[in-house]
C-alpha cells in the first residue's frame, strides 16, 4: 500500500469525508486529494508528518505510527529515519538491493530477504555471533 | 465516438437503484434526504478530486473518473456542501447521485471504452442511441435512489391529504402539482423539478 493510499484508508477509518476531514484539519481539499491519489509526494518535514499521523488518529510511538513516517519516507524516495540511523544495516544496504535487482525476486522471497536483515541487526543474532 | 449504451428499461433501472440503496453497505444511510456524498467516499471508497471551475468551464457539478476509481467535483460547490445553501446542496446531491448511476449500471461499458477526458465522457454518455443515453438512464437512476417511491407516495398523499383539508377543489388550481412537489421535496433534500419527475415517470401524477 502506498502512502497516499494509506492516507485514504485512514481518513475512511474515522469515517469522514474529504471534505469534513480538510475542514476539521485546515487542509486543502484539492491538494489533500493529490496526497491521497500519489500525485504530490508528503512533506518533507518530519513535524508535519507527524502531525498528520495525529489527525488521522494515529499514536505516537506505536508500530502503525512507526510504519506511517516509514511509507512517508518511501514515497519522498528517502530511505526510513529508522534506517538511516543504523550503520550496519546502511552497509548492507548496496549488497541487499543488487540482490533484489538481480535475482528479480518473488514477494515471498522478498519478505524472507527482508527478513533475514532484519535478523542479522536483531540483538538476537548478535550475541550468537559474539 | 460510439455513443451506444446497453438497453435497460426503466423498471431495470429503478431496480438498480432500489438494489443500491437497499444493500446492506448502505444501511443507516438509505434514508431521505440520502448523503450521496458519504455514500461514494466512505462506504464506495470512491476518491473525489475538486477542480476548481469545472462548473464554470463544463456546466457540471461532477464527473465521474474515465476509469470510474473517482469523482471529479467543482470545488466551490463541493466545499458549500452541508453549509446551509439549499440550492447549491441538492443540485450537488442530484449531481453526485447521477455519477454513482453510471458508476452503478454503465461500469463495464465505461472500462470498455478508456476514455482521456472528461469531454469523451460526457460526449458518450449524452450520445443519444436508440432506446436512450447513458445520460438518461443515470438521470433516472439518481431520481429513483435519492426519491424511493414507498416514502414518496407517502409525503404526497399526506401533502394532499393536508390541501383537501384546507381547500377541497384545490386540485383543479393551476400549478397545484408544482405546489405539492415543492411541499415534499425538502424531504428527499432535492429541488422540486426532481419531485414532478417523479410524479409524472411514476404515473403518480402526469404532466397534461
């Protein structure tokens, strides 16, 4: 799912119409409308994001939180805050996408590459290695 | 373009509306005056896209995407909607419930055809073919779904029930039909022309 469609489905979650939800929210209605259709990317301010991630009923701190400020990320083209800050990961980033560009990859085993990062960041695996 | 469109009579066509608004996605929001707007983001998860001038440069209010996933709207109107202006919100929900027919019955043929613009929309869908345009049938589409017959001939007998009381020839007054649809059309949120449509497509009362 792409961020603006992400952006829809939450605004129908609270059940409110383009309109209502620009109203309440002080947002243009026409350029609210390119965010939810991907035709304008999201901001480029975190503070703004997050705001957003607030009026569309999301929590701080939580995982769909954490997920939002990731898709906003992605459809500006940036790699994840997340990701960014971790240099390992950032180290293996090169390797991990010519895998993907080479190997023309099935989302299962896409998911089970992205899995198999995550597991060689996660604490976890570190111990076993020390 | 080929204007034609699949023939549907209008006992079909009141049957797609009735169907429409009775599904049970629509309960809660299939009584008078209908919020059609509600109904086409929320519940269809329509997207809407205001343009600004689209009244003005297209003499319309709406428009329904060439890949029908949306609906144009004239952002003035759209942004007036529930604001108080009567006229503006009832042509708006004739509007957006005349979209949500072609939406309804013309899908398949809309896909069929990709159209670019709205100007090849709007030149397929008022091309005339033998048994009707696609511009009609969601016209009466939009009649019947904001207008549902049952609670029509209700509000109309009442409405004449509360004339003969006070006048009993008062049927025989000129322009007794237009004051009778002008009575009962705040409660179906529509102006009073859509009413004596009603009343004369439904043979409740035909025009001489």
């Amino acid at each position: 799912m792409s961020f603006g469609e992400r952006v829809k489905e939450l605004r129908i979650t609270q059940k409110r119409t383009l309109r209502q939800f620009c109203l309440d929210h002080g947002h243009d209605p026409s350029n609210w409308s390119k965010i939810e259709r991907g035709i304008n990317p999201p901001p480029y301010d975190d503070k703004t994001v997050e705001r957003w991630a607030r009026q569309l009923g999301l929590k701080a701190g939580t995982e769909d939180w954490q997920d939002f400020m990731d898709q906003a990320a992605v459809a500006r083209g940036e790699l994840p805050k997340a990701v960014l800050g971790d240099e390992e990961l950032l180290r293996k980033l090169p390797v991990f996408f010519r895998s993907i560009r080479g190997a023309e990859l099935t989302e299962e085993q896409l998911d089970d590459l992205i899995q198999k990062v995550r597991e060689a960041h996660s604490p976890g695996e570190r111990k076993r290695k020390v | 373009m080929n204007g034609s469109v699949k023939y549907r009579d209008k006992a079909a066509i009141w049957r797609a509306a009735d169907e429409f608004r009775e599904s049970s996605d629509l309960r809660g929001h299939d009584i008078p005056p209908i919020d059609v707007i509600y109904i086409a983001e929320v519940i269809l998860k329509l997207d809407v896209v205001p343009l600004p001038d689209l009244f003005a440069d297209q003499r319309i209010d709406a428009a329904l995407l060439p890949d029908a996933t949306g609906v144009y709207i004239d952002e003035d109107t759209y942004m007036s909607w529930e604001k108080g202006i009567r006229w503006v919100e009832q042509r708006l929900r004739f509007s957006f419930a005349h979209e949500l027919g072609h939406y309804v019955l013309h899908q398949e043929e809309i896909a069929a055809k990709c159209f670019r613009t709205i100007g090849e929309f709007r030149q397929w869908a008022a091309a005339p073919s033998i048994y009707g345009s696609a511009e009609y049938q969601a016209n009466e589409f939009a009649g019947r779904f904001l207008v549902p017959r049952e609670i029509l001939l209700s509000e109309y007998d009442q409405a004449c029930q509360n004339l003969s009381n006070a006048e009993p020839g008062w049927r025989a007054i000129e322009g007794a039909r237009e004051f009778i649809a002008k009575k009962v059309a705040p409660r179906f949120g529509v102006n009073y022309q859509v009413i004596e449509t009603r009343f004369d497509h439904e043979t409740i009362w035909t025009a001489e």
